[in-house]
C-alpha cells in the first residue's frame, strides 16, 4: 500500500510513518516472534494433531515464554486462526505467482495451464522431502476442535483456490472443444483433489514426487481432451 498523498507527504494514516526508529525495531521483531511462533506450530500441528499439540509444546520448540506467545494470541484458538490465515494466504499466493509467470509466458490458454501445473511439479520436484501436510485437511480431520467460522473460512479458501483453476479451464473451452463433455468447475475440483489426496500419500509413502507424477498424470487427462486443439464452433 502506498502511505503517500497525493502531495507526495506521508499519510497521517499510517501505522508506521512517524514511528520512532526504537519503536519500528520492536515491531519488527515482534513480527519475527509472531511468524516463529506460526511456523513451528504449523508442522507440529500436522505431525501430532491440533488436539496432541500444547502450548507447551509450541514454546519447547521455540524456546519462548508463555508471556511472549500470548503477547501474540490469546489462546490456544486464536492461534488456530492465525495458523489456518497464514496458511491460505501462502498457499494461494504460490499458486498465484506460478499461473501469473505462465500467463506471461503465453498466450494460449491451454499452453499457459500447461506450464502452469509444470511450474507447481518443478517445485515439489525441488523440496528435499514429502509435503509435511495440508493445514486445511488437518482441520477438517479434528473439526469439532475448532470453531464453525473457521470451517467457513477453510471452505472459502479451498473455493478461491478452485476458482484460480476454473478461470484457466474457462477460458481453454472457450477456445477449444474437449473430446468429452466437461464442466470448468469439475476440472477444478479434480486437480484440487489429485494435489490435496497427493499430499497425503506422499507423506504416507515418504515419496516426496508423488504429487508431482499425479499433476502430470492429470497434464496428459487434459491432452486428451484438448490435445487436437479442435476450435469451439461459433
């Protein structure tokens, strides 16, 4: 966001502005304790279970107080909150960047998802061991844990996540005619399960590729439907 006016003087809005250079330090470590705290959270909660991982278990981790982990959250379900927040934002940030990167990269519809779904393979292809886990299905395994709002907001996240697929699978059958009927929005929900399930077996079987073979596996399901690129009838 940019605190300028349009005088070009600092906005008197801003948080941050006119901090002294003492209280900018403090905030700024503040922040570093807070994401701390949420990344050792994270993996622990997919490796014990939301219910299995204590307090005290987080602050063993991060060798902390209980004064500086309730600086940042009031309980143990704030934390929750901030956890499955931080969590969708990454996740759907990531995805974001890699299907801006192959929009740029062309201009065909079908080529861009292509390389889209290419450019998430190289990625788990890259991480040195299987995918710790989906904090989203963590949740929704241990859902009496947690309050409704944030099954509410999981179920949104994983829509907007679907929805990132859909708008590329939209406007690939706006140009080309699958070989069998298909919906934009089943073919979003299909990749969100191969990836989701994929994360799961590839932890089960210690096979850190496992999610990546899937997404090609589903690259070759969309050639078959559009690989004769045969133009939709006008």
């Amino acid at each position: 966001m940019d605190f300028a006016t349009a005088d070009g003087l600092p906005n008197s809005n801003s948080s941050c502005i006119f901090r002294p250079n003492g209280l900018n330090e403090m905030a700024d470590k503040g922040e570093q304790t807070r994401e701390r705290i949420l990344a050792t959270a994270e993996p622990l909660i997919l490796r014990q279970g939301f219910a299995g991982t204590s307090i005290d278990d987080i602050l063993k981790a991060t060798k902390l107080t209980k004064g500086a982990f309730f600086h940042h959250f009031r309980g143990k379900g704030d934390l929750a909150r901030a956890l499955v927040e931080r969590y969708a934002r990454n996740d759907y940030d990531l995805f974001e960047r890699f299907a801006a990167e192959a929009d740029a990269a062309c201009s065909d519809p079908l080529d861009a998802t292509i390389l889209f779904l290419q450019r998430f393979e190289d990625f788990i292809e890259a991480l040195r061991g299987p995918v710790a886990g989906c904090v989203f299905a963590a949740y929704t395994y241990e859902s009496l844990q947690f309050d409704p709002s944030i099954h509410t907001f999981i179920a949104h996240s994983l829509r907007r996540w679907a929805h990132l697929y859909e708008r590329k699978f939209d406007a690939i059958l706006a140009r080309y005619a699958p070989a069998r009927p298909v919906a934009a929005r089943d073919l979003a929900d299909m990749i969100v399960a191969v990836i989701e399930g994929g994360f799961i077996l590839s932890r089960s079987y210690n096979d850190t590729a496992l999610v990546a073979r899937q997404s090609r596996l589903f690259r070759q399901y969309l050639d078959l439907l559009f690989g004769q690129r045969k133009a939709v009838a006008k």
